[in-house]
C-alpha cells in the first residue's frame, strides 16, 4: 500500500508559465523525494507598462510517502 501526500507550491519565470512550472519542480525536488504529479492550481502574470515581467504558478505536488 502507499500513501500520497499533496504539497502546495508557487514559483515565478521571466521567460514562460512553462519555465516557471520547470523550475518550480525542480526546486521541490530538492527537498521533497517521490515526487509523482504536479499540477496547475493557478497561473498569472505580472504587467509593467504594458508588457508581462514575469509569470508565476501555484503548483499542487503529490508525492509518495515513505
């Protein structure tokens, strides 16, 4: 039998939702072990003068537990 445990998580990019969804996990991975999915919660953007600066995503993580 295993058990999953569900994390909350945000990270941002400059460059794509992508990249920050990319870099959001690999972060996680350096303290969480097993990890098994992730998912989108939310995505947004932020906007200075008209342009987006940066992109940012809550991310839920499941992960196996030990």
């Amino acid at each position: 039998m295993s058990v999953t445990s569900i994390s909350e998580i945000s990270s941002s990019s400059t460059k794509s939702f992508e990249d920050a969804v990319r870099k959001g996990i690999a972060k996680a991975s350096e303290t969480i072990r097993n990890i098994r999915s992730a998912w989108v919660k939310d995505q947004e953007v932020t906007v200075v003068d008209g342009s987006v600066k940066e992109y940012r995503v809550k991310l839920k993580i499941s992960f196996e537990l030990e």
